[in-house]
C-alpha cells in the first residue's frame, strides 16, 4: 500500500502572480488560501480541491523561468499537470470556462481510462483537465479526439 496519500501542492514560477490567481479561481473555482510578500518574491496557495494545491511564485525582476515551453517533454523535469475532476458536468463546466479564456480549442482526448482537454495558463505552461473513466488505456495512436 502506497505510503502517500496524494499530491499536496506543485510550485511553479510565474510572470504574474495576480493574472494566474485569476485564472484559475475563474476557470477552476479555486480559493486562495493566502498570499505572501517577501520582498524579492511574491507567492501563493491556491487550493484547486480535493488536497491539492499550486504554489505559483512572482520573482522581483522576473525569472526566465516564468514562461512556459511549447515543446511536449522538453520542458524540464515536469512536463506538465493534470487537473482531475469528479464528474462529467464538471469537466463540461470546466471545458467551456477554458474555451471562453482563449486557454483551448475544446478538443477532448479520449485515452480510454480517462478524457482530458489539454490548455495553456496565462504563463504559457501546458497543463490538462481530466475525466477518469472505466476503460482500458489507449497507446497514443489509438487513442480518439473529438471538439
């Protein structure tokens, strides 16, 4: 049995911590729990439910950091996230939010064991929403996209 119970929170670097707080409590519905000023840095906690978190941190002077990479699986050690939800409402709720952000096309990839909508944040960072689903997972070449 794994000894974890989840994943608490995931730090990222932002260009502007006001703009991706916005963000994600309009498309996600997400509280901030709070938000520090230690001079150099700025940073926050946004809870986006069920125990997990993002901590996005603003650099005084910037960081090259801050903007996202386009490149699937040459962005660093994190490629990206992927934002579970409970339930088909939800994920449609969210979907629309996305699209009316200009943050995606709406395209659903059906991977068999779940349906995700890539998107990308203010920052440019590449991350998914995902519906969890019965189903057996699909290689990428088989798996199925609709709008």
């Amino acid at each position: 049995m794994p000894l974890a119970s989840g994943c608490q929170h995931v730090a990222l670097v932002t260009e502007d911590l006001d703009r991706l707080i916005a963000f994600y409590e309009r498309i996600f519905d997400a509280d901030t729990l709070w938000v520090l000023d230690e001079g150099q840095a700025r940073h926050a906690f946004l809870d986006l439910g069920g125990g997990f978190c993002l901590h996005p941190f603003e650099f005084a002077g910037g960081s090259p950091q801050a903007a996202g990479q386009p490149a699937f699986f040459e962005r660093g050690h994190l490629d990206h996230i992927s934002i579970a939800v409970a339930n088909r409402q939800t994920f449609d709720l969210v979907r629309q939010r996305l699209v009316e952000a200009g943050a995606c096309d709406g395209t659903i990839t059906d991977w068999g064991m779940l349906e995700q909508v890539n998107f990308r944040d203010p920052d440019g960072m590449d991350a998914e929403v995902s519906l969890p689903k019965d189903g057996e997972p699909r290689r990428f070449e088989e798996r199925s996209m609709s709008a």
